[in-house]
C-alpha cells in the first residue's frame, strides 16, 4: 500500500495489498478499496464506496 503524504484516509477505510493513493486524493468513511487498485491524483471517493480489484480511478474523479 503506497498512500501520498498529502492524501487524505478515513481512519475506518480499508485499503488492500498494492493499493495506491494520488496526491491530494481524499478517501472517506467506511470505504473499502480492492487490491491492486490505482487512485490518481486529486480524486474524492465518498463514504461508504466500494471499488474493486486492479481498478484505476484516474485523476480530479469523485
């Protein structure tokens, strides 16, 4: 799991094995991302959101 220093993580998110986390991203409450899974710069993943395995969320997403 690699989380930028600027990234923001939810304390109750659950980040799998190989996770990646963009500059300025910000992950909230409850939020389960699958192993392998990509999540570019700037990107805004709601509250109780689920993404999959080897998924690549690309950059300003929310």
């Amino acid at each position: 799991m690699k989380v930028h220093e600027t990234a923001i993580v939810h304390p109750t998110a659950q980040l799998a094995e190989g996770v990646e986390i963009g500059p300025y991203s910000v992950i909230g409450e409850g939020v389960i991302i699958g192993e392998g899974t990509w999540i570019g710069p700037h990107v805004v993943v709601d509250r109780w959101s689920v993404i999959g395995r080897n998924c690549r969320i690309y950059q300003y997403a929310s």
